[in-house]
C-alpha cells in the first residue's frame, strides 16, 4: 500500500526549501505527501532552533502527537533540522515519540532512517558535511507562483548569540551553473517569482567561475527576465557597491533589501560581534538609497541582549527613526546554550525590562510603518497575486516588488496575475486597493 507523509515546516524560508528537497526524497522512495496528519503513516517535523521558544513549539507538537501514537501504533515521527542537530542524541530523551532524527546536511539518509524505524531502531544522523549542498536534486514544489532557490548554505560569521553555525555548519555555495539551471526550468514552468535563498547570501562564492553573489544575482536576473527575483538574507559586513549596482541596473530584481542590523549601539554590535558599527551600517543604508531609488529596507532587532543598557536601547529606538525601516522581525534575546554568549556573557537584562523595551520597539515600527504605508495611498503599484484574502473571497492579497503586502478587489483577477492597484487606505502592516489594469 502506498504510504502518506506529513511534513511540518517550523522556521525560515530555508526551512520551507528544504522541505521542499525532502518531499522530493521520499517521492522517490515511493511516499504520497499528505496535508493532513491524521491519514500520515509517517510525520516529519523540520525544525528550527533560532528562537527558545521555536523548540518549545516543537516540544509541545510532539506532545499532542503521542495520543495519535497510542491510536495509531504503526505511525512514524522523525525530528530533523536544526534542533536535533542542536540538541543532538539527547533530544531521544527529550520525548519518547521520536523515532529518528537527521540534521540538515543528512536529508540524503532519511530513506535508511526510516526503514531502520519500521525495525524499531530509533537512529541518527547529525554528522556535519561539508561538501553537501543538495545540487542535483529538484525540489518538489507545490506552487506554481513563487519558488525558493538555495543558493549557498550554512554560516561562518560567529554571531555571539546565534547557533546557525552549530546547526547549519560552515559556507558552502552551489555552482552557479546549477543554480541558473535551476532557475531557467522555473522560469519555463512559468513561475513569476523567485528568491535566492542563504543564511548569508553575500558570502556566495564558486570557486570554478570566480562568481561571487553580485555575479550570480546578475546572471539570474538575465536568465530569469520577465520574472521578479528577490534574495535573502544579507548581513550588513557583507554588502557590497558591485551588488547594489546589480539591484539597481535590473528592473525585474526587486528593490527590497532585508539587512539585520540587530542592535542600534555600536556597544551592542561589538558585544554581539556583528563586525560592524552604528555608523558602517547607516554608510551602507546611504549606499543602497543613493543607489536604489524607492528601496525599501526591513530588518531584524533583539531587544535586552547581555549587557544592554537604556541608552543602548534608545540608541536602537533613534536609528529606526533614522534609518527608517519598512518592517523588522522584533525578538527579545533568549539565551541559546553553546553560542558565545551563552558562555561568556551573562544575561542580565530582566525578562521584564526585555520585554518592555521590545513593546517599545514594536510600537515605534507600527507607527514608522503605518506612515510610510500612508503615504502610498493614491498611489498606483504593480503587484503580484499571491492568493485569496484570508479575510475574503472577493479580495485578492499580493506584494509589491518592495515587498510590501497588498489586499485588493478581485475584480476578475487569479493568483499569478500582475496587477496595477491604486492604494486607497492602509494599515501600518497592509495597503489596500482597487486594480486599474493588469500588466
């Protein structure tokens, strides 16, 4: 009989793409993928270990799944990704539902893992492969709108707070060959977006063409004509002129930047070793708006990291003001065992104060969002049909090539479609419209 897999996506855009390679794995070994859980004969969570309480999701997933065990004896889970990979052999004790863990560069394995389970041996594999990029395996992709393409994969920069280094391993970059190849079948398939994807695009290099990621971003956009192109994420150490005059001389890449800056005090930025100053990040920001006109710029912020003070905290409150960011994903730091800082600096900033500050923070980004987002309305932009409004059958919910999200009347309209809306209203995370035309 045929079996069914469920696979759980937890975390970043990298997360969901190699979900996507691992849905095509287990296709071959024979396996239906399934959207609901209940008919799964195997249920695979693809986790992320960024965040403390992203693990506690996944804790408490596998909690709800052990009445589903008891029911259904012969149901498989398998925890992979980041937090095994992070946790290691423990996590088996960690919850008795586990019957297999893999680690991000092990997803080749999975079909032993699983075989070894229907056995009754609870296996893994966390071994760390240097080499392992995933090229030469096509994602199975559901949509047909947008697509994600990885282009390198883990991390060499060391954050003080972060554990990508430990769970994704060191830089690695596919061959651009591999990479246009890929993206010229999507183009053919008729996607209309697609996004390079890597913890640290900037750091993209192929050895064999000399490419680094302004090379590679330039050929995409050339063999990728007509379809709008994106990539994330970029560390601010990294960018480059040579880049941003890629964004700036291609019209289908998008002019849409996401450069985590974290903190605003230069103190922070050292504490964190995030390479850079206050001052190096705002030269870069001049640098993309000289260059990218009507650029919008998102980011990442961590409120109450180790030692972080009040004026540290206000220094971050007046570079959002400066700098003026479209969005930013807001976190309060938790503490993530065997990073730097976890060793080496203590965490003492009250849970309170963290949380405080970060209600600050969110604050003053709806306000800067909401004005930015109100000065659009009248304004006439190309947007890219994603799906059905959550809200409304009748209304239609896209994105600018700025990345900002639009709901609009569908008057007709499909997903895929390019339309031309005009802005009548908005809120600080949404603008809202009516078309004029389609494009």
């Amino acid at each position: 009989m045929t079996k069914k897999v469920h696979i759980r996506t937890f975390g970043c855009q990298m997360n969901q793409a190699d979900s996507e390679i691992i849905t095509s794995l287990l296709q071959d070994e024979g396996y239906v993928v399934t959207d609901v859980e209940d008919s799964a004969d195997l249920v695979i969570l693809n986790t992320c270990a960024v965040r403390e309480n992203a693990v506690e999701k996944i804790m408490n997933t596998l909690d709800n799944l052990k009445g589903k065990r008891r029911l259904r004896p012969g149901l498989l889970v398998g925890v992979i990704g980041c937090v095994p990979q992070y946790y290691r052999e423990k996590m088996f004790g960690m919850s008795e539902g586990i019957d297999f863990l893999a680690g991000p560069d092990t997803y080749r394995q999975l079909p032993l893992l699983i075989e070894n389970a229907e056995r009754g041996i609870r296996g893994a594999n966390l071994a760390h492969i240097p080499e392992e990029t995933y090229q030469g395996i096509e994602p199975s992709r559901t949509g047909r709108i947008s697509a994600f393409v990885p282009v390198m994969r883990g991390c060499n920069n060391m954050c003080a707070f972060c554990v990508v280094p430990f769970t994704r391993g060191k830089e690695r970059s596919r061959s651009t060959t591999s990479v246009i190849d890929e993206v010229e079948r999507l183009v053919e398939k008729g996607y209309k977006e697609i996004t390079l994807l890597g913890q640290n695009v900037n750091s993209y290099y192929d050895g064999d063409t000399g490419d680094r990621f302004a090379g590679l971003l330039e050929k995409v956009g050339i063999a990728a004509k007509g379809v709008r192109v994106r990539f994330t994420t970029s560390h601010p150490k990294d960018i480059s002129e040579s880049l941003v005059r890629v964004i700036a001389e291609h019209e289908n890449i998008c002019n849409a930047v996401h450069l985590p800056v974290q903190s605003g005090s230069t103190r922070m930025l050292e504490l964190m070793n995030r390479g850079h100053s206050r001052e190096e990040y705002l030269e870069k920001i001049a640098m993309i708006r000289n260059s990218v006109p009507g650029v919008t710029i998102s980011t990442d912020l961590i409120a109450g990291y180790c030692g972080e003070t009040e004026e540290d905290h206000c220094e971050t409150l007046r570079m959002m003001e400066e700098v003026r960011f479209d969005f930013s994903y807001m976190f309060y730091y938790s503490v993530r065992p065997g990073t730097y800082a976890a060793e080496h600096l203590p965490d003492d900033v009250p849970e309170k104060v963290k949380k405080r500050r970060l209600e600050e923070i969110i604050a003053l980004q709806n306000r800067i969002s909401g004005e930015l987002h109100s000065a659009e309305i009248g304004n006439v932009v190309e947007v890219l049909a994603e799906s059905e409004s959550k809200r409304s059958e009748t209304m239609l919910m896209g994105r600018t090539g700025t990345n900002r999200v639009v709901v609009f009347d569908r008057n007709g309209f499909l997903p895929g479609d390019l339309v031309q809306v005009c802005i009548a209203s908005s809120t600080s995370a949404t603008l809202v419209g009516t078309p004029v035309s389609s494009s």
